[in-house]
C-alpha cells in the first residue's frame, strides 16, 4: 500500500474534474450496476498514469457525449475496491492502469494498460471518444 500522502495528487488528478473515488467492494458494485453508461478509470501510481492514462481520461470528458458516471478505484491503494471492479472486468487480465466502459452494468470497452503505454494522452482520449460516441 502506497502512504497516503503519496497518492492524494494523484487521485486529485481524476476527482477535481468530478470522478468520484470508490473505496469498498459494495461501492463498486453499485456503481457499476447503475442504469446508463460508467468509465471506470483503475489509477496507479505508474508512469504511465501520469503522463497518458489521467490526461486522457480528462481530456475525453471535453467531447458532447461523456459517461453517466464516472469513478475510479486505486490499485495498490483501496484493494478492495479495485479487486471486485477487476472481477467485473474478466476475461481481460488484471492491469494498471486501465479504463473501463460500462454500460447498464456490462462491459463495452477497454483500454488495457498495453493500449495506454508509450501512447500520447490525445490518443488515449480520442479511444474513448470513440467508445463514448458509440455507447453513451
């Protein structure tokens, strides 16, 4: 577990553009069994979070079409919470950091942190635009 004051800029990257932080097993499931569209962001403290995975998840929200909701869980940070959203996420293979749309409960897309390494944060966005367009 990472100590808190590591992780708090971090976290602030997603939740001052209003992703909410789920920190429970019971949170993520409500959440994604809510009716509509859900971006789930899975945060790390990764290089990659930083420089493309928060980037773009904040630049995405700029288009018309966005999520219903959007939350994030932290891995290394609220086990709980991102094991259970990991579950809902099967077949894909647990990965951090990772984006994924939901859709009345069920998964549409993915953003694996293969499709996130070495990627410009713009390019990350515009996948997610692509999924918002499509699903929400």
């Amino acid at each position: 577990m990472y100590p808190a004051e590591l992780v708090k800029p971090m976290r602030e990257d997603l939740t001052n553009v209003g992703f909410e932080e789920l920190h429970t097993a019971e949170a993520v499931e409500a959440s994604i069994a809510k009716e509509g569209t859900t971006l789930v962001v899975v945060n790390s403290v990764c290089g990659c979070a930083a420089a493309n995975a928060r980037p773009g998840a904040r630049k995405s929200l700029q288009n018309t079409k966005r999520p219903d909701h959007i939350v994030t869980v932290f891995a290394g940070v609220d086990k709980e919470a991102t094991d259970r959203a990991r579950e809902f996420m099967i077949p894909f293979p647990p990965s951090s950091p990772c984006m994924v749309l939901f859709k009345d409960g069920e998964l549409v897309h993915m953003l694996e942190r293969h499709h996130i390494e070495g990627r410009p944060a713009e390019l990350i966005a515009e996948n997610l635009v692509d999924a918002y367009n499509t699903h929400c």
